[in-house]
C-alpha cells in the first residue's frame, strides 16, 4: 500500500479534529461577544460553515449540468446528519434539547423536508422553487440573530451589575473569528484529503467503486459535521453539536438544494426512485426527531444507538439495491414490517415513561455524562 495514500489518510483526520476544535471553541465565545446564544451560533456560523462542501459540490454539479448529483448529496448529508451525527454525538454524552429547536427549529426542518418532497413531485425543483427556497432562508437567518439578541439581552438585564460578564475586547472577538475562519478551512481541507485516502485505500484493498460512492464519497462532504459535533460534545457545548445539525439540514435544502436549482438551466431534477423512496426516507428521519427530542427533551444514548442502526440498515439497503440483490424484497418487508414499528414502539414507551417520571433533561443529562 502506498505510504502517501496512508499519510493523506491521517493527515486529513488530524486536520479535521484540530478544525472542529478551533471552530467549536472560537464559536462559543463569540455567541458571548456578539450576545447570541451558542444554540444560534450552531444553527448558523457551525452549520452553514460546515456545509460548505456540499454547497460547493452541489452547485458546481448543478452549474456544470449535473444536477441529479446536487440532489442526491443534499439528501444523502441530511439522513447522514441526523442518522450518524446525531446518533454518534448521543453516544459519547446525551444531548440536552433547548426548548427554541422544539418550538422552531425541528418543526422548521421538517417544513422544509417536506416542501422538498412536495416541489418534487412534478419531477424537478425549478428555478422558481429554488429562489423561494433562499428567500426563507435568508428570513430564518434574520429571526434567528434578531430573536437570540432579544433574548439574551433581557438575560443580561436581569442580572446584578456586579455579575455581569464584561463585553470581550475587539482583539479577542476578532481572535475568535480567526479561529472560526481557520477551523473552517481546515474542516474543507481535511475532509477532501480524507475522503481522496479513503477512497484509494478502498481501490488498493479492491472494494468496488460502487460501494466507495455509496459509502466513502456520500459521507465525505459531512464529515466537517461529523468533526465539529463530536468535538462540541465533548467539550460540552452540546447547543452546538445539536444545533450544527439541525442547522446543517435547513440550509442544505434551502441554500444549497435551492441554490443549485437556481442555477442550473433546467433546475435540479427528481426521479421516481428519488421521490418515491430517498426524499421520504430524508422526511421520515427529520419527523423522527419530534417524538426523540420530546421525550424529556434529551437525546439518550439509546436513541443515538436506534439512530445508528437506522443509518446502517439505510446503507445496506442502498447496496443491496445497486447490486440488484435477490432478497432485496425480504429485506425490505423485514424493515417495513418489523423495524419501523418496533422503533416507533419503542419511541411512544419511551415518551410515555418519561411523562409520568417528568425528569429534568438537565438532571438526566448530567447523570448520563458522569
């Protein structure tokens, strides 16, 4: 095997964790400078930030007439975000939901999901869907920043002067815009030259460049995601991690699926195995998150395990389908018959246990994290 496959490989691992460091940690302390709260820097500096891959992958594919791949990126990172992202950072420490992604935000990307689904249905995302897409957007954005600064300006209010934190100085606030500048570059850097070892790795050992697309190429745009959650998790900004998420998924369809539409001469088009199977299956897990952040609010390691399995068995599915296997129909009876009610069982007693032991996300956050 190639040494410089092996080094690229690493050095674009390495240079991911020391990205999402930088930006995670110049991000929370600039939600404090700017008087945001961390939760909307995650849905907008964190997650537009790190969904520049996909923006750049999308629109130069809808630009060069390729627009069928700007849709499948966009619907691969956002059941990826959710799946994995989600399901991992529930792994290492259970997420506490903030009331604001309950009552705008989850709701918000399962809007957007379905408007998806919706434009679709006539076999392409036109221009016109495309723009609209931007304007609301561009109208969250300014919600978020003006709502937040509200927010936390009678918070500061309501506390004595004496405990008041005083303003940071220009020199740090612009330090922390360097570190947030600097993680995102090196986010972008290190995911392409991880994904570019990854794949020769996978060449030399022989695996099929179908299952490389299907897995290596597919994850490779949310991998700055990847990095910038697990590490706000285990720094303990867990508004990041979730909100990175959240946030990720609402741009993507809205800037980069509407941008590429936008472009693109014809807009981005959708085909029937697309609209019939993948746009729901990307609707489906942003539904699922209601009934898992509403059960006392807090993302239990159980649900990040559920959501990992769901991702696996969603990758499997997809092989077994490009590789025209044989007991693809059982497979799938055996997920529609079987799994999907099983979850959802387990999701309802879930909730159902939680209403009636009305435990504190904080508290069981806190005992979950020790």
């Amino acid at each position: 095997m190639n040494a410089t496959t092996i080094l690229l490989f690493i050095l674009g691992l390495g240079t991911l964790v020391v990205g999402a460091e930088w930006l995670v940690r110049g991000a929370a302390r600039l939600a404090a400078a700017l008087g945001v709260s961390p939760l909307v820097i995650g849905l907008t500096v964190v997650a537009f930030g790190t969904s520049f891959p996909e923006l750049a992958v999308s629109v130069q594919a809808a630009w060069s007439g390729q627009a069928d791949l700007a849709l499948g990126n966009v619907v691969g990172s956002n059941i990826f975000n959710v799946l994995f992202i989600l399901g991992g950072s529930a792994l290492l420490a259970p997420l506490s939901v903030a009331p604001q992604l309950l009552r705008l935000d989850v709701p918000l990307m399962v809007v957007a999901s379905g408007l998806a689904l919706i434009v679709g249905r006539d076999g392409a995302i036109s221009r016109l869907d495309g723009a609209l897409f931007l304007c609301g957007l561009l109208a969250y954005t300014l919600w978020l920043i003006r709502s937040s600064r509200r927010t936390v300006a009678a918070q500061r209010a309501d506390r004595d002067a004496a405990d008041a934190r005083p303003p940071g100085s220009i020199g740090q606030t612009l330090l922390d815009v360097v570190l947030i500048v600097g993680g995102l570059t090196l986010l972008v850097l290190g995911s392409r030259w991880l994904v570019q070892g990854a794949v020769a790795i996978a060449t030399l050992l022989g695996v099929s460049q179908l299952v490389i697309g299907l897995t290596v190429v597919a994850v490779g745009t949310s991998l700055p995601e990847v990095a910038a959650s697990f590490a706000a998790t285990v720094r303990g900004q867990r508004d990041i991690a979730i909100g990175n998420v959240v946030g990720s998924n609402i741009f993507n369809i809205l800037a980069v699926l509407g941008g590429s539409a936008l472009v693109s001469h014809d807009g981005v088009p959708v085909s029937a195995a697309v609209f019939v199977f993948d746009l729901p299956v990307m609707l489906g897990t942003a539904v699922a998150c209601l009934p898992v952040f509403y059960t006392g609010r807090v993302i239990s390691r159980g649900e990040g395990a559920l959501f990992l399995a769901f991702y696996v068995l969603y990758t499997a599915y997809l092989i077994l389908d490009a590789t025209q296997y044989g007991g693809l129909a059982t497979f799938r009876a055996a997920m529609l018959w079987f799994v999907v009610p099983l979850s959802a069982a387990m999701f309802t007693i879930a909730s159902v246990r939680q209403f009636f032991r009305g435990t504190d996300p904080a508290d069981e956050q806190a005992s979950g994290s020790e």
